[in-house]
C-alpha cells in the first residue's frame, strides 16, 4: 500500500491496462471506501454498478467508443440513486416529497456519487492500481445505458471509473497555479487573464510533446470541449429517469 502523500500527489489518468484481475481483497477495500464515503444527510443517494463482465464492457465500449472500458479489469458506473428510498418509503407507507425534482436534490444525488467515486479511486490508486474517471458514460449514450444496466426509475449515471494494473504511467499533466484554485478569504482574479495564458502555452508544449503531437493550447481544447458540451441532452436524460426540475416546487 502506497502512503497517502504519495498516492493523492503522483495521481495522473491511466488509460491502458494489464490484462490481469484485480485481487479479491483489493476489491473489496475499493467496495469498502465506497460504502464509508461521506453523504448528504447520510441519506446515500448514490450506488454503483461494478462491471467485470467482458460482454458488458464491449457493449458499452460501442456506446461510449472510450477504449479503456474494454481493457480494465472493473468498471464501475456511479449513479445518483433516490430509487432505494422510493422503495422503502412506498414499504412503509412513508410520504416522501420528490426531491429529485429539485435541483438541489439533482446536485446531492451527483455529488454523492462523485465523492464515492473520487474514495474508490484514491484507495485503488493506494493499491497500487490505475484510474481513469469516464465522464463519457453520462454523455454518450445515457439512455441506451441505462437500459442495458437496467437502470430504474430515481436513479442517472453520473460518471464512470475504469480501474486496473497499470501498463504505463503516463507523465503528470501540468495543472494551473495554485493562485487560480486557493483563494484566502475572499475570491480574487486579479491577474487570472495573464496565468491562464502562461498556462495555456504549458498545456500547448506539453501535448506537442506528448500524445497530441502537436501543439494545441489549453483554450484551444476548452474552446472544443464546451462546443462538444453544449450539443449534449443530459437533462431530457435526467427527465427521463424522473429528475425533472421543470416540476420543482416554486418554480
Ligand atoms: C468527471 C471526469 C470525467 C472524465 N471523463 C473522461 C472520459 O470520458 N474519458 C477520458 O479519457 N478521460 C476522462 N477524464 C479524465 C480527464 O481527461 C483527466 O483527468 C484530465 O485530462 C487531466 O489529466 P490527469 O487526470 O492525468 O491529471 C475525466 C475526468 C473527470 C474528473
């Protein structure tokens, strides 16, 4: 086991993949950090899918085309999960008020996953083992997604997170000052526009020098992501498996 230190500060993506499984202990302390993950109100409005079946992983490799499904030994899909409690209040005749369909509910079903999945990560990278979240599972192809895992009515994909033995570490990839993450005691942006730019040349070299080959600025590649984002149908997804904040009390 890696110390804490390390495993937190050396963590970069990792996209390819031993073909080797993953040990039944380790698993399990994946399956452990999960369950120990801090919720809102303890209510644990999340679950996840872990996927091993190689079946599974090529159909949903097809839908996402993100090649590292295919090649890990687990995948895991995050979910926002109000279904369990829908079950139990119907149970015990509890009335419950439609919290998903608030958008305070629809941020506490994805942040619980997403904390659940950012402890599954650190304790697999601590064993030794390489990550890559998959954002793509919530963007590609929800709907047919959620058909294929049988997803109910209550519950979205959030993310996905592909786990295995590492086949190459690829080199950390330079982040923005820290200027532009920490602010004390009060937001500050002065100077944001001149540590962007300076940020915008190191991704520039270091993805002509790496796997881009070429050199592409940071905002180049913002500038591509948000126009890729903004064709993208997550909340008529969210609509459909009953998160309609268009329903929201208030409104
Ligand atoms: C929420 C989230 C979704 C992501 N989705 C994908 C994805 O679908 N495919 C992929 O290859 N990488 C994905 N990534 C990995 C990012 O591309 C990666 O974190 C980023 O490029 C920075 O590189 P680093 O993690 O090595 O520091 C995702 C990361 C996060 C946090």
């Amino acid at each position: 086991m890696k110390n804490i230190v390390e495993t937190i500060l050396e963590r970069r993506s990792v996209r390819r993949y031993e073909r080797m499984a993953i040990e039944e202990e380790k698993k399990q302390l994946i399956y452990d950090a999960i369950t120990t993950s801090p919720t809102s109100h303890n209510g644990q409005q999340f679950s996840v899918i872990a996927i091993e079946d190689q079946e599974i992983k090529e159909q949903i490799y097809e839908l996402t085309k993100q090649k590292q499904i295919k090649t890990c030994a687990l995948f895991m899909v995050f979910i926002s999960d109000y279904h369990k409690m829908d079950v139990y209040a119907e149970a015990k005749g509890l009335k419950l008020q439609p919290i998903q369909q608030t958008l305070d509910g629809i941020l506490v079903g994805a942040i619980d996953a997403t904390i659940a999945m950012s402890n599954a990560r650190i304790m697999a990278e601590g064993l030794g083992l390489g990550c890559c979240c998959i954002g793509y599972i919530r963007t590609a192809a929800p709907e047919e997604l959620s058909r294929l895992l049988k997803l109910p009515e209550g519950t979205a994909i959030i993310c996905g997170l592909t786990i295995g033995y590492p086949r190459e570490i690829p080199d950390k990839r330079p982040k923005q000052e820290q200027s532009l993450f920490i602010h004390l005691n009060r937001y500050n942006d002065e100077g944001v526009a001149e540590k962007l730019e300076k940020y915008d040349d190191v991704i520039g070299r270091h993805n002509e020098s790496h796997t881009l080959a070429r050199y592409i600025p940071w905002s180049q590649q913002m500038v591509d992501y948000y126009e890729e984002s903004i064709g993208k149908h997550t909340m008529a997804y969210f609509r459909e498996q009953g998160f309609d904040i268009d329903k929201e009390p208030g409104l």
